[in-house]
C-alpha cells in the first residue's frame, strides 16, 4: 500500500511518462528507495532521475567552476579555514567581545556553523547591520568573521555550497534571460519535482524556483494534524501534484491525528486499516532495546528484508546492531553507515592520535598494536612479528615514553648490544633487573626499522611546545595509508576516507599550535566519519536515522530510542547567533524553536507515512549513568491514541506499557517463547538466558554449563573444592617432584635471600613466582606525579650511596666519612647517576623532576650524616658484589671494587646437600682485624624490620645469608683466608629510615657463631619443609601490609584468600603448622 507522497510521485508520472523528471530528493539512496517503492507497486517512472539539491547546483556550475579552476570547499576544510581566520583576528588583537574565547573546535565549529546559517540565507557581510546583535562589538565582529571568510575563499579560488547555490542561480537566470520568449517542445520540457514537506533554506529555495520556474511540482506528504506549521517549508497554496487536506480528513492515517488526538474520529479499531498493528515497549538500556527488536522479529517469522529499524541520528543504535550482527552473522545494512572508528584504519588513527597526544607513550603504542590495528613487518623475510611479541618487546625495552627513546632502547635490546642481563634469573629478581631476552635480532630489527619508519613521519614540537598542524595532517594521512590493517571493503573504504580528509587538511597551513589545539581538531576530522552507507538489500535488515527512515516501503518499521532527552531535543539556541538576533537579522535564519517545530513536523509526518505494522520504543534506564529515563512526549501521543484516552499522562502510560524488557530474552511475564512455541533467543547468550531464567526466575544450570564448557567446568570444579573444609590443591596443597622444585634436591636451583623470605612470606606467591613462572607485566607506566617508582628511586640511591663511598675510598682519606668534607664529592656523584637514571627513565615533567631531585639530594645528606655519626666506622671494604652470576658473567666489571662472582655462596646442609645462593651485597667494611660487617641498604621505611633480632620469622633471612655469602666472597678474593664476620643487617640512609641501623649480630664462631648457623638451617628447613610437601598455601597469618603490596593480589584474591585460609587453619595443622613455628624464628 502505497502513502501519499509515494501516490502523488506515481500520479506525476503517470501524467507526465515522457517528459523528463528531476525528483530533488534528499539523498540519492532515498531516491532509490522511492524507485523501487513505485516499482514494487507497478507504477511507471520513466524517464525520473533522482539528485539531490547541491548536486544539482554543481551540475549547472560545475563547468564554470572548472573553467576558472575552482574547488569547491568541504566542511572540514571550511572548519579549518574559520580557525585559522579566528586565530589570524585574535593573534592581531581585533577581537573584544570573542577575545576571551578560547579557539577550541567547539568554539570554532559554532562559529563556522553561523557564518554557514547566514550565507545560506542569502546573506554577506555587506548586508549585515552590528546593531541586529545584541552586543554591537560583536556584531562587528561577526561581520569582520564574514567578510575574511569571504576574502579568503575568492583569494584561494575555493567556492562553498551558498556560493556554488548563488552561481548556478546566476547562471540559471541568464540562461533564462537568453531564451526569453523560447517555447520549449514537449521533448524538452523538464519537471522538477520536490518534497513540500522539506525545509529549505532562501538560497536554495532561491535556486530551485530559478531552475524549476513553472515546471516545479510539490508533492504533499500524509497530513499532519495539531502542529504548528514550520515556516521553513513551502507554502501551502503553492501547486502541489496532488491536493493534500489542510482540514482533518477522517480518512487519514491514523499517525496524522498524533498530536490531535482531541480531533481524532472515533475510536483507534475503526482508524486501523486490516493488517496494520501499532505497539510500543521499553528496555533496559539502548543494547536490550536492539535484542528485543531481532527476538519479535524471530519469534514471530519475519523476514529481515521486510523490517526497517529507524533510530536517532547518533551512531549508538547502529553501532549496537553492527556489534550483534559482528557477533550472530546477523544481515543488516546501515543507511548512515558505521563510524570510522569501528574499522581497523580508524581504530589505528585514533590510536595514533592518543600516542602522539600522551608523548609517544609505549603503553599507548602497545595498545594500539594488540588491537590489530597496524600491520606489523616482516623480520628479514620472516613472517610478521605478532602483536603479542611486538608488545613484549617495545614493554621490555622499558621506553616509557618520548620519541628519542624507541629506537635507542629497542636496540640494546639486540643481542650483539652486549646490554644483556648480568646474572642469573634469579639475582635479577633480586636486582630489579629483566631476565635475558630469548628474542631474535631479525624480528627486532624489523621493529626498530617500523618504529623509526612511522616516527619519520611526525614533525617533533618546536621550542615553544607548538606543533605544525599542516605536517601532522600528512604523517597521520601517510600513517593510515601505510601502515592501518585493512581486512575488507570497509576497512578500504574507511582507509581512502581518512586519507583524503587529513590530506585535504593539510592544504590549510594553520600554522603551529598548542599540542592541545591539534589533537582536538584532528579528533573533530574524523568523528563526523561513516562508511559502508548502503541502502535495503534483500535478505538485510535495514537501519536508517530519523532523517532518512521511512522511505524503505517496508511492511514492519520499528522506531527506537524515544526517550525524553533524545527527542525532540533540548531546543538549545545557537551560542554564536542567538534566536533573539536571527529574527532581526532575517526571517530566513531558523530559531530553536523553529528547529524544535520542523523536528516533530519531520517525525509526524515520517510516522503518517508508515504503512503496515509500526513500534515504537525507548530505554527506560540509563545503565552507564545508572539512573531511569523517561519516554518522550511523542510516546504520550502515540499512547493517547491507542488507549483512546486523550486525558492520558505519564502515570497512567507507565502502568500502560508492559514491564522493560532487560537480559532475559523472554518476555517479562513469559517463558521465553512466543505463543508459537518458538525461543525467541537472538545468540547463545540469550539461549542459556532463556534456558537458565524461564520466565525470569534463574534455575541451577551448573551442570549444563559444565557439560558445554571445558574451562568454565574446571573453574567450578575449583570452587567446589576450595568451598571444602579440607585444603586440597586448588588453595596450593599439591603433589610435587621434589627434585624439579627443591634446592637440596636440584642443584641447578640457585637461589636468592628475596626468594626464600617470599617463601615465608606467602608460599602461594612463591609458587606463581618460582615454580609456575608467572611474572607480573613489564614496562614502565607513566605517573603525571612520579618520576621514579619506589623500585627505581631505591635502585638509584644504591648506586648513589656505592658511588660516593667507591669515591672516598679511591681518594685513599682516612678518618672516614665527614659530611661538610665530602658534601662535593657527594653532590658530584648524586647528579652523575641522576643524568644516567634520566636518560633511562624520563620524567614527566620538569617540576616534578626537580621535586624528585631535590629529595634524592635529602636522601643523600641523610646518608652523609648517617656515615660521619657511625660509632663504628671501619673501612668500607667491597661495594655491590653480586654472587652467582653464572658461567661467563664474572670478574671485576667496574673501578673501585664492584665485583661479579660465577660461582654462588653455598651453605653446606651435610649428606651432599647445599643451599646454592645469589644476590649482590651493597657494601662489606672490615671493623677489625679479620673482622668484618655486611651493610644492605634500604631506603624504605625502618618500622617494617625495628622488631627483626635475627631472622624476621623468616622474612628477614638477607643479614644471616648474606653473613654467610661474605665470608666465601673474602676467601675467594683472597682478602683474608679466615674472615669472621660480626654484624650483619640493614642501614636506612634516607629521610623516611632516618639514618637507622638494623644490625643482626652473633655470627661470629667465637660468640655463638655455630650455633646460630645451625638455627638458621633448621629454620631454612623449615621452610624448604614446605617446597618438598607441596604446601604452596597462603600465608593465614600475614601482616597487613602482605596482601596491598604483592604482585599477585589480582590472582588469588589478597586478603580474602588470607582470611579463606584462616578459615582453614584449624581444620588442617599439618599444612598451616609452619607458620606457627615461624614465630619462634624472630
């Protein structure tokens, strides 16, 4: 069944077969939908072309424009050229009442968006009186916006669509003028052919009656009952094809009387034609909204290419579809498109944008690359690097960020860079620093080379801090073009877009600008982007918006997204020429309110037009905002009609329409199915929904998921069993081989200090560390108020504190440390490994650094005093000698006494069993005779280890294995044959330990020295005890702090696991026992 304006075009056709026809249509994809509408209904349209309005004017000014060599201007490029003017009149100090502005691109966009309103009105700059403003400064100033806008188009020989209108109209009127008196043959007469229900603007409406003269046809529309008439459209007497009703026809639609429910005849079962049905819903939410639609649609039968959803002109709606149909397989074509930033091209674009924008953040790179949104290289022939790997390596070069940085870092990752790992694993663990890379130099390369390649195209800021928009528009177009994925057409498609927009937008030198500025403007380019427009396809589902919906002929149409703040709109004035203004300055300039009067015109008489079976529907609740929403007026109306209640209000509509339809895909008071008997389930997600809720009370499907999902099963296995009262092995009480896990039993274990005190600490975190391998992410994360983490500033004092004593005791100065004496020496040293820490890890900003620094200085004074009030000074001895290294990676690596050992220390267990150890002592002074003390630096808080006397309860193992490790280091260096080593422990030369000691003493043979050896393997046995049960458990007795600063908190749970296994404790001694018997271990 054909609507009005469908029956008025077949009716001009029918009278006119042979005359040609122009059908000036809003888009071409609705004149092709009009096409095939007259088609499908056996009406003839031979002889009807479609075009729309500009294409049109271009067709008749298009040869002069190419004769005078004339672009025609887009809107992006015309956006870029008002900037530049905005920033041209504010930098020369002529702007008063819009120099407090800010040029953002909102501000530029209103702009631009006025100075487009007036010229399409038909007015210039000459015509515009200051005193139709409010404000006659900025009238004036609104002119002088107006007449560079106009001086810069003529200078640069660019025309814009009111231009292009105003030639082709002079060029009409001259032709017309030309064949005056001329009486046209009925071979060439020519109709125009018009919507009356379209707005036009003066200029076009100037164009279209210069060409048309009395050949123009309006065709009317179904009528529209109880609204204000906007005054944009054309007038009612004007000739239309066929005569529409000004006065309520009971014969109309039943969609005319929606905003004259008072005047409509009878009741709503007489207004409906047989066949037709309206019904309206609610949703949780815009994606429920979208799921509900294709579950009616399947549990009724429908087919896809009978059905057209018309949503909101913002890309949510198709966007959710796009995603379902991504998701299901599900047909659909998308009137607007998608936008860009769904292809892998824009994906890659905007993830430039936030690299650039954050300094070349690698963490931004790296997101942008396990996206699978570049295409990455190939390394010397071989296949492309993944992305995984590709991350990998660009977060182990530790870059951080800063452009300088990729290609540096990344190569001494190479392995001919000698800048491998020094020690083994797990002193590097211990050290802070990475385990040995297994990568290849071809794939790394490879990477260098991409990474250098995509640099070369970004102009680096200038001294200001500015960047040139120009040069940042062709290395983003050179980018896309080169380096985005592209998987399919709309991948292309949206590739060739993004290129000829930034590379149109270089054209327009706009000069530097604030880094701020640029990313705006270049994120503003590609919002507005969609691809992969199509018009109904058979066997599709078609979405279309508000704006170009209702021209498919289809029989089931569903309108989506009506609530309250969505339509008809906020009626909000134009903050550049406001509605007070546009009156004075012109009858042809629209008002809000006139904006908000040709909204409900188009949505009224879009919804007379439907034929067939209609819904409408809203989101009741914001989900992200978690707050309700409420349906829009035009849902009031439509239920007025229906209910046949004229006196309706919001009240009673909600008790009107039925429960918001949410997750579960049945109906609310259903079982899922339709009366048919069909699931109306749209993937398997609304499947197991239905199954699992029917009729929206949730049954135990445990077993039907553990039945068809492998992983998911195991994880509830897991559950089931940590839900026991008895440990087992899903809380760390496991089966091991001793010799694959045991250092006694293994003797290529070697092991640290950190790692056995991890083992006391928490064996469950030892286990994912040590024996499952699992390591927390690499790479360093920028802090906006952070230069150095607590890892790094630690590192940096060690190398400090090492630094300044190597240099004291190169000078051969006895007497020891005096602060006044050596604060140059100290200064000189301090700013040293500053510079090299600087150029490792880059600040993020200058102040912070200096804050940093200046602590760092603090530190080091702290230090400073420490060692001049040390009661006993000794001399300090051996400064950072990492053991156990091993094979190839020992001997002296620097001046002053750094030594590296192969060998680990051993700690003889008896029976051919020892405890291999590594680590790096920071410092060792000989006190006496044969006497000597171990001094490891902390430069975190002391509370942590004031209450330590030997062992720490197993926490504190450093002073006693690092006793033991001394005295081999002494022997194997050939300082003395029989050292004896009489305090062991921690110094805290920082601010926060307030120069404290922690000495841990009774080492020596001669005091006790055999017997707290002999303690320290029992409680070394201990813990060991643990490695060869497999009771890998969490600590239920662990220290606050434990849970808030392991890696692993993530994994097993932090503290509820902590309270799990206390839970637990009673229950099961024998595995909980050792921690009991830590406590005797102080």
């Amino acid at each position: 069944m054909m609507n009005r304006l469908l029956s008025s075009l077949a009716e001009v056709c029918a009278e006119h077969p042979l005359d040609k026809k122009y059908l000036i249509v809003p888009s071409f994809q609705i004149g092709r939908q009009l096409g095939d509408g007259l088609a499908a209904a056996g009406a003839s349209w031979v002889n009807l072309h479609y075009l729309t309005l500009p294409a049109l004017a271009e067709q008749v000014a298009g040869p002069e424009l190419a004769a005078k060599g004339t672009r025609v201007i887009s809107g992006a490029d015309a956006l870029s050229l008002v900037d530049r003017i905005f920033g041209q009149h504010k930098d020369a100090g002529r702007l008063g009442y819009f120099g407090r502005v800010e040029a953002t691109v909102g501000t530029i966009r209103a702009l631009q968006a006025s100075i487009s309103a007036l010229r399409m009105a038909g007015l210039k700059s000459g015509a515009l009186d200051p005193s139709s403003f409010i404000n006659e400064t900025k009238g004036r100033e609104v002119v002088l916006f107006m007449r560079s806008f106009e001086e810069e188009l003529e200078k640069a020989n660019l025309v814009d669509l009111p231009g292009v209108y105003e030639l082709a109209s002079k060029i009409v009127a001259a032709c017309r003028k030309h064949r005056a008196g001329h009486r046209p043959g009925p071979e060439e007469r020519e109709l125009f052919i018009a919507f009356r229900e379209r707005p036009l603007g003066a200029i076009e409406r100037q164009f279209l009656l210069g060409i048309a003269g009395d050949n123009l046809v309006l065709l009317p529309q179904d009528p529209v009952f109880g609204l204000v008439r906007p005054r944009r459209l054309w007038d009612q007497k004007a000739a239309p094809a066929a005569a529409a009703p000004a006065a309520p026809d009971a014969g109309a639609p039943l969609f005319s009387w929606l905003f004259a429910a008072q005047d409509a005849p009878g009741m709503p079962p007489a207004l409906l034609p047989a066949g037709a049905a309206i019904d309206i819903f609610s949703s949780v939410g815009p994606t429920n909204e979208c799921r509900e639609i294709l579950r009616r649609l399947l549990a009724g039968g429908i087919p896809f290419d009978e059905v057209e959803i018309v949503h909101p002109p913002e890309p949510t709606y198709p966007s959710i579809m796009h995603a379902l149909a991504a998701k299901s397989g599900l047909p659909i074509a998308l009137a607007d498109g998608l936008p860009v930033a769904f292809t892998a091209p824009g994906k890659a674009f905007f993830g430039l944008l936030e690299w650039l924008k954050h300094d070349y953040l690698v963490s931004d790179l790296c997101a942008l690359i396990e996206a699978g949104a570049v295409a990455l290289p190939r390394g010397d022939g071989a296949p492309a690097i993944s992305p995984l790997k590709a991350s990998r390596y660009l977060k182990r070069a530790m870059i951080g960020w800063g452009r300088e940085r990729y290609a540096e870092r990344l190569r001494a990752l190479l392995p001919e860079s000698g800048n491998s790992a020094e020690c083994s694993p797990d002193i590097d663990d211990e050290l802070g620093q990475a385990p040995p890379p297994p990568e290849t130099g071809p794939e790394l390369r490879s990477l260098v080379a991409f990474i250098e390649e995509i640099l070369a195209l970004f102009p680096a800021a200038g001294d200001d801090g500015k960047l040139d928009y120009a040069p940042l528009c062709r290395g983003a177009a050179d980018f896309v073009d080169r380096f985005s994925a592209v998987r399919g057409d709309l991948d292309a498609a949206a590739r060739a877009l993004l290129v000829s927009r930034l590379r149109a937008a270089a054209e327009f030198k706009a000069g530097t600008l604030k880094p701020t500025a640029v990313f705006e403007r270049l994120e503003n380019l590609a919002d507005g982007m969609r691809v992969g427009a199509s018009g109904p396809i058979p066997g599709s589902l078609h979405l279309s918006s508000w704006r170009t919906g209702g021209f498919s002929g289809r029989p089931v149409t569903f309108l989506v997204g009506l609530d309250q703040g969505t339509f008809p709109g906020a009626g909000i004035q134009d903050p550049v020429l406001l509605d007070e203004e546009r009156e004075k300055i012109s009858a042809s300039l629209g008002t809000s309110a006139e904006a908000l009067r040709e909204n409900l015109w188009a949505m009224a008489g879009m919804l007379a037009g439907l034929r067939g079976r209609v819904t409408l529907s809203f989101s009741s609740y914001d989900i992200i905002e978690e707050r309700p929403s409420f349906p829009s007026s035009l849902i009031l109306q439509a239920a007025r009609l229906l209910a046949g209640d004229r006196s309706l209000d919001y009240s009673a509509l909600a008790r009107l329409i039925p429960e918001a339809h949410g997750f579960l895909p049945g109906a609310p008071a259903d079982t899922g199915a339709s009366r048919s008997g069909a699931v109306r389930a749209v993937d398997e997600t609304d499947w197991w929904l239905a199954n699992l809720a029917p009729g929206g009370v949730l049954k135990d499907g445990l077993d039907a998921v553990k039945e068809n999902f492998d992983l998911l099963s195991r994880g509830i296995f897991a559950k089931e069993r940590r839900d026991r009262p008895k440990v087992g092995e899903y809380e760390g009480k496991i089966r091991v081989d001793p010799g694959e896990v045991h250092p006694l039993h293994n003797r290529d274990i070697v092991v640290s200090a950190s790692r056995l005190e991890q083992l006391a600490r928490c064996p469950f975190g030892y286990f994912l560390r040590y024996v499952l391998e699992v390591s927390p992410p690499e790479g360093l994360e920028r802090d906006q108020a952070r230069w150095l983490g607590a890892l790094d500033r630690g590192a940096l004092l060690h190398d400090i504190f090492a630094g300044f004593m190597r240099a004291v005791k190169k000078s051969g100065e006895k007497g020891g440390v005096r602060a006044a004496k050596h604060a140059p020496v100290m200064k000189q040293v301090t700013d040293e490994v500053i510079r090299r820490y600087l150029a490792d890890i880059p600040p993020p900003s200058e102040c912070v650094f200096e804050q940093e620094r200046k602590e760092i200085e603090q530190a080091a004074a702290v230090f400073l005093k420490s060692e001049e009030e040390r009661e006993d000074r000794g001399e300090p001895l051996l400064f950072e000698v990492s053991f156990g290294c091993g094979k190839g990676r020992g001997g002296r690596a620097a001046a002053g006494g750094e030594e590296r050992l192969e060998e680990p220390a051993v700690l003889d267990f008896g029976g051919g069993r020892a405890l291999r150890l590594a680590g790096r002592i920071d410092r060792v002074d000989r006190v006496g005779p044969g006497l000597y003390r171990v001094i490891d630096y902390k430069t975190g808080s002391y509370s942590k280890f004031e209450e330590v006397k030997r062992f720490g309860k197993g926490r504190a193992l450093q002073p006693a294995l690092y006793a033991v490790a001394a005295e081999q280091i002494l022997r194997k260096l050939g300082i003395d044959r029989t050292p004896r080593i009489v305090s062991s422990g921690y110094c805290f030369p920082t601010h926060k330990g307030e120069g404290n000691d922690v000495m841990v003493v009774g080492f020596d043979p001669d005091k006790g020295g055999d017997k707290f050896k002999a303690e320290l393997k029992e409680l070394l046995g201990l813990l060991l005890g643990a490695l060869e049960n497999g009771h890998f458990v969490v600590n239920p007795l662990g220290e606050g702090t434990d849970c808030e600063y392991c890696d692993y908190g993530p994994v097993c749970g932090g503290t509820a696991a902590r309270e799990a296994a206390k839970a637990k404790k009673d229950a099961n001694p024998e595995v909980f026992e050792l921690f009991e018997k830590l406590k005797d271990y102080d």
